[in-house]
C-alpha cells in the first residue's frame, strides 16, 4: 500500500521532475484523500484506504499559511520555481478554489513574481464556469488526459462519481490552448486486465483528440513511487520516445519524464 499523504496546506518545497523547485499547495485535508478519481497508480493510495477524519483547510488558512511560508523563504530561500495546487487529491474540489487562486496569485506576485501558479487537475470539475475562469487565470493549468478509451478510464482511473468523457473533452477544448495536457503511460494488469496504454490502440485516437484540444504542451510520464496496485510496471524509455514524437511531429511540444 502507497502511504504518501501529504502535509496541508503548504508543503515542500520538492523537485518536481516537470516543475523545478515546487511549493505545493495542498487544498484536501492532512490525514487522507479526497478525489473525483481512485487511480490504481495514485502515490496516495486508493480512496478506501485514506478516509480523512479532518476538513479540509479553510480559504483564511490556506492563505495565512502560504504568507507565512513565504516569508521565510524570501529571507532564507529557496526561490521557488513554482506554486503547484497538488497534495491528497483533487485541488479544484475545494469549495472556495476560485477563491484561492486569486489569493496565491496576490502573494505570488508580492514575493516571488517570476514564480509560476500550477494547478495538477484530473479535468473531472474543469467544466464548472468558477472553476474553469479560475485555471485560465493560472499560469500552468495541468490537466490529466490518460487515454480517450472510457473502459481503460474506468478500470484505471476509476472516476468516484458520474463521469462524462464528452464533457471533459469540451472542457479541456474550452480552454482555447491554455492548457497543459498530463498523461501517465504505464504497462502491467489489473484485476487481469492489461492495463498497457502505449500502444497505438490508445495512443492515436488520444493524440487525435490532442489535436482537437490544442494545448500549449504535453507533459508524459510514467510510475515513479509506489503504487496501491502492485502489479504495475514502468513504461519503457523507447515506449515513452516514441509517443513524445509522435506527438511533437504535429506540431506540440512534448516532454517525457522517465
């Protein structure tokens, strides 16, 4: 079982390998997990085994938390590279998110105006008007997309309520570009059904569907720490090469991270 849970509502900062130097922002309670997904790869674990007991912090908390600790990092460092909205879930669910990005943005730019805002979302809430008006004001809105194959989403990404492929698609097409399209790609089984999605099965009608959305990049990846499912293996450098230029030869920018 993964046990990563993380400190709410700052901690780091961490090295992200996409981000840099990164201070996360942590909108979901410190002793557990709440997300619109169950991922079978999540590094906190699944939903079940990480019930919190504690709320979520507050708008005034998050806020007074962030100035605290950027106080101390303007005097004592590091500079951060980035402020990313992650943690034990999924960040846009906060009731007062719209409200906290223009609070995050405020003290970005009074202590650290060359750092950027990061928002790591599953696209499942993006549909919202607050919360979409919220992510264009960000400057990396970073949203999950692993496959366009409702089965594979549904047996990996496990969505914990209703669930509509189509409207996360015209959320993330809404965006006009300003989006940041995250995808894991990953090999092994589940429950005995293979749950490799680097082949062309899954990789075209994705990258066809990346074409209709237009982001200003994609970021690909694969596992990196522990996972809840056991069975779970690291998609190969050649695997991930080969889908970063497929994806770069029309046109987008593309990273790999192995």
């Amino acid at each position: 079982m993964s046990t990563i849970i993380y400190p709410s509502p700052i901690f780091g900062p961490v090295h992200s390998r996409r981000l840099g130097v990164s201070l996360g922002i942590n909108l979901l309670p410190a002793d557990g997990k709440v997300c619109t997904f169950d991922c079978i790869y999540c590094e906190c674990g699944f939903n079940a085994d990480r019930r919190p007991s504690l709320p979520m912090p507050t708008r005034e908390e998050v806020r007074a938390a962030l100035e605290t600790r950027l106080i101390d990092m303007r005097e004592h460092g590091p500079e951060p590279d980035v402020f990313t909205f992650a943690g034990n879930g999924e960040p846009t669910a906060h009731p007062h998110f719209p409200e906290i990005i223009e609070d995050t943005i405020q003290l970005r730019d009074k202590f650290f105006p060359q750092a950027k805002v990061s928002v790591l979302s599953n696209a499942t809430l993006s549909h919202r008007p607050a919360v979409h008006a919220a992510l264009m004001k960000v400057d990396n809105n970073i949203q999950k997309l692993d496959t366009v194959d409702i089965d594979y989403i549904t047996l990996v990404d496990r969505p914990t309520g209703s669930f509509n492929l189509n409207q996360v698609l015209k959320s993330l097409r809404a965006f006009q570009g300003h989006c940041i399209i995250q995808t894991m790609f990953m090999r092994g089984n589940y429950k005995d059904n293979d749950v490799d999605n680097t082949s062309d099965r899954f990789v075209t009608p994705w990258l066809q569907v990346l074409k209709e959305i237009v982001p200003q990049s994609v970021m690909i990846y694969t596992i990196d720490r522990e996972t809840p499912s056991h069975h779970l293996l690291k998609a190969t450098h050649e695997q991930l090469d080969r889908i970063r230029n497929r994806v770069i030869a029309e046109g987008i920018p593309c990273s790999a991270s192995y």
